[in-house]
C-alpha cells in the first residue's frame, strides 16, 4: 500500500506516467524526512549529485576505459570518467584512480583479483570484530576463492586501563608471521576508532606483503582532514562513495601506478561490463564537493557529533565498545543498560519510534549475528541535515526512554512526535517539492542539503 504523491518539479512531472513509482518515492521522501537517519554507512547527497545520478548518461554503453571503449559515441562520456578519475587522484593525492567498481564490494574484489591467485592467504579483519563480508566472511565468495586469515580487536576491559577493544596489532603480527598472507587488509564496517595505516605497512613489509587498505566507511573523513589519509602507506585503498563522502552509491579504487594496469583489467573485463556513467557523472560532482573548505567542516561535524552522542549514551547506561569514538560511528553494548534487550528488539522499538539505525555484534558477542548485542549509529546523514551537539543529546535520551520504556506505547508516541519535530527542524533536502530535488539539470548547485545551519 502506498500513499502521498510525488512532490512536483521536473522528476515529479515525468513520473506522473508511473503513480505507483512516483508514489514508492513520495513516501521514501516522506521516510527520510521525518525519521532520524544513524544507519553509519548513509547519507543525504547534495541535489547535484541526484541529478548526475539521475540524467541521460544511464543511456549510454561505455565498456572499456577512457580513449580506449568497445562502443561508439563516447567521446563525452570520456571526458565524464576522466574529469572523475582526475577528482579522486587530486581528492586522495593518489597516483590512479579506477572510478567503475559498481560498490565497495566490487572494488575489494577486484583488488583480489588483481594482486592474488586463486588460493593465495589473505590477513584480514573478522566480521565479528568489526570487519567486511568480502574480508573473508566464510559466507563470502572471497572465502572460497583466496584463503582468509582473520585478526580481531583486544579484548575489552571492564574497570580501569584503557578500554581494549582496539585493533590487536601483535596477535596480527604473529599471524602475519606465521601464515605469510600475500595481502594484508586494514579497515573495518564496524570500528568505531581511527585506523592508522602505518603499522599495517610494516607488519606488511616485514613479510613481504601487499596492503590493501577499505576506506569505504572513513573516505569522507579522509577527504575532510579528519582521518589520516592512508594513501601514500597503501599498495591500493578501495572506498564507497555513499558513506561519509557522501555521493551516490557505489565505489572506487585508487592505487600506486605500479597496479594501474592490473586493477583497471581486474575491474573491467575482469568482473564487470558496462561502467554506469551516470553514477560516476554523480561521482566526479562528490569528489569537487568533498574537495571544498565547506566539506572540511562538514567533516570535523560529524566527528564532533559522534562524540557527543557517544558521551550522551554513555550516561544513559550503554557501554560504547573501545570507550568512545573518533570517527563518525559508534558501537553500542546493550547489556549494561539491559541484559534481556537483544540488538534485535532495540533495532525495532527504535524503528517504531522513527530512529533508523542497524543492529550489530559486537567484539567477542554471545549472541547471534542475526539477533546481537550491539547496535551501530552514525551521524554523517544527520550532521548533513544541520544537525549539532545539542540535538545529539536530544538523540541520546530519545534512544533511552524509548528503550528503556519500550512496553509503554503512550511514551513511544511521545517520543516518535519529539523525533519528526527534531526531523522538521533540520529537513535533509529543504526544497523537496519544489522542484529543487528533481532538477535534471547538472547546472551547479549551491551548497549541500541542510548546511545551512552554523557549524558545531
Ligand atoms: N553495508 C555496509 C555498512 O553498512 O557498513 C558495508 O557494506
């Protein structure tokens, strides 16, 4: 069942040949909206890259590489992945940039295609300590393919001394040591610290190994100033270009030149066939957006954000896995707030009252990945929307009386009315419905959505 019509302007008008679609839409708009967005791996783009991602390039067939296509008539569309490759080189200071891979997952696939053999061992971060699907989750194809080897986090640390739950660099090490991986991977889906890459390069160079480093989820703090940038330590570092960058979904490489040749022929003919133009279009609009001083400070926001709301959370009783943060994500233990509340069901009264965010195991936990002790949020989509400190704590004790009062449905309407207040206050894309959204053109558009408000 689906209600609402699509807000008016020039997408409005075209789907007006298609209600039910334009229907699906009016209520997604509505969704994002008027619930508050902490899924860590999202984000609102601007209305340019909308409208990049949404223009005429999705009709053009380009297998190939720049200058050198399999079709005819791509003599734009060469200028349109060149403009984008020359972006995220000058984005990262990286030597080549390969723009095609259709998301994070590709990308890391296609660097095991290009540096390894069938067979060949991988060092890689468990799921369960934080780590990728395609870092060798045994329900992965890379499991099947390459030979996974899996490091983890130390363990946690209940009273005094640092907290723990950091990436164990010696148990790494030994394994490095022992197993002789051909790659090692740094990075991480559910980690909520910064990850230096340097000691990564050496336990690589002391054994003769790659380093591929996952930025799909720090890209955008890298690009902001706020998270070292791995690129120089980095054999190849592979990125999403939704999560904190702030794009249109999918992903990208970049890597030494020294690769070039090896990745670009992994990504195509290798894994894929024609490029989607239109979303790397919307990619090069991401990487100038992401090069500017605005998009610094958008950075240092959602930093900043994420630590407020880790201290707001940690009064309401949750325990934030290693402590704290430092990046724009935090890993929450529902034991100590309630050792009967599974991630599961706090994902789900949290649903209930407009808070959107995703349930997650947490290092060393007891429970299912399908059921969990954890929760994971972000504030890159909400620090997007205008979002600052204050509201965080609002966030905090939203999550915790709806928790907390989850059997009472009169205090979850209470706090479902507070969220689409806090929601109204800081609307994503103000100009929805009036046609600012829906513009086709990919003439430039001022600013990001929600940036309007003054920083911190
Ligand atoms: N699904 C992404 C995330 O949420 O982190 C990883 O692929």
């Amino acid at each position: 069942m689906v209600s609402g019509t699509f807000p008016s302007g020039p997408f409005g008008a075209w789907l007006a040949s298609d209600p039910e679609v334009a229907a699906l839409l009016s209520d997604e708009a509505e969704r994002q909206s008027t619930t508050l967005q902490l899924i860590a791996s999202e984000n609102f783009t601007s209305p340019a890259v909308l409208a990049a991602t949404g223009s005429l390039l999705t009709n053009k067939y380009a297998e190939g590489y720049p200058h050198r296509r399999y079709y005819g008539g791509n003599q734009v569309i060469d200028e349109v992945e060149d403009l984008a490759r020359e972006r995220a080189k000058a984005l990262f200071g990286a030597e080549h940039a390969n723009v095609q891979p259709h998301s994070g997952a590709s990308a890391n696939l296609a660097v095991y295609q290009a540096l390894l053999d069938p067979g060949d061992t991988v060092l890689a971060m468990r799921l369960d300590q934080g780590g990728h699907l395609t870092h060798g989750s045994p329900a992965s194809i890379t499991s099947r393919i390459w030979r996974f080897v899996g490091y983890g986090v130390t363990p946690a640390v209940a009273d005094g001394g640092h907290p723990g739950e950091l990436i164990d660099f010696d148990q790494m090490a030994d394994l490095a040591k022992r197993e002789r991986p051909r790659l090692i991977v740094a990075g991480a889906t559910a980690y909520p610290r910064v990850i230096e890459a340097e000691p990564f390069r050496e336990i690589a160079d002391s054994v003769g190994a790659y380093l591929m480093f996952d930025a799909a989820h720090p890209a955008g703090l890298i690009a902001g100033g706020v998270h070292p940038n791995p690129v120089g330590l980095s054999d190849v570092v592979t990125f999403t270009t939704h999560k904190t960058l702030r794009g249109p979904r999918g992903g990208a490489i970049v890597c030494r030149a020294e690769h070039a040749k090896a990745i670009d022929q992994a990504v195509f003919p290798g894994l894929q066939g024609g490029p989607l133009e239109h979303v790397i279009a919307a990619k090069a609009v991401a990487f100038a957006e992401a090069s500017r001083p605005e998009f610094r400070d958008y950075a240092r926001r959602v930093v900043d954000n994420a630590r407020v709301l880790a201290a707001a959370l940690a009064q309401q009783g949750f325990r934030l896995v290693s402590g704290g943060t430092d990046n724009h994500l935090l890993l929450l233990d529902l034991r100590t707030f309630d050792e009967d509340l599974t991630g599961k069901e706090a994902q789900e009264v949290l649903d209930r009252v407009g808070i959107t965010l995703n349930r997650n195991q947490i290092p060393d936990d007891p429970r299912t990945p399908f059921t969990t002790s954890g929760l994971r949020l972000g504030t890159a989509a909400e620090t997007t929307a205008g979002m600052g400190p204050a509201d965080m704590g609002q966030i905090a004790s939203l999550i915790g009386t709806a928790l907390r009062r989850r059997g009472d449905d009169q205090v979850l309407d209470g706090v479902r009315a507070t969220v689409a207040e806090l929601c109204r206050l800081h609307p994503p894309y103000p100009d929805l419905g009036a046609g600012g959204v829906g513009s086709p053109s990919l003439a430039p558009v001022d600013g990001v959505p929600g940036d309007r408000s003054a920083p911190g």
